[in-house]
C-alpha cells in the first residue's frame, strides 16, 4: 500500500493529498471545491480541497468536536 502524503500551500489555501506518484491522467470535480485526481485508468491517485482552513473548519464543527481549527503551514512526507 502506498503511503499516503499531504502538502498544505499556505498562500494558496489548497491541502493536496498524494495517494501515488503517478502522472495524472484525468481529474473530476466532486463539489467546487475538491477535485479527485486520476490516472490514466482512471484510478483515484490524489485529492485537492481549495480553500482547505475553511472546509476543514467546517468539517470539524459539523461534527462537533472542535470550536476552533486553524491550519498552519506544513508538508508531510
């Protein structure tokens, strides 16, 4: 299984999440403001969420478990 990777562009505000390294071949647009990326079989291989604090946030208050997140500048490899 390929170890999954998260890159946080700060200025940009967009969390991409590496699943494989491969090249993309396609992308479809889940909601406004993910986007699925896909390989040339149309295999899932990334996911970039845009204006990720915000949805994020959103996605956490939903749930009722935090009041507050703020996301700060990171790469995890």
């Amino acid at each position: 299984m390929t170890k999954l990777k998260m890159k946080y562009f700060d200025q940009e505000d967009i969390l991409h999440l590496v699943i494989s390294e491969e090249p993309q071949g396609d992308s479809l647009e889940l909601s406004p403001n993910i986007t699925a990326e896909l390989n040339e079989n149309g295999e899932l291989i990334g996911i970039e969420i845009l204006n990720a604090s915000s949805f994020i946030q959103e996605a956490v208050l939903d749930k009722g478990t935090a009041k507050e997140l703020t996301l700060s500048k990171v790469n995890i490899a």
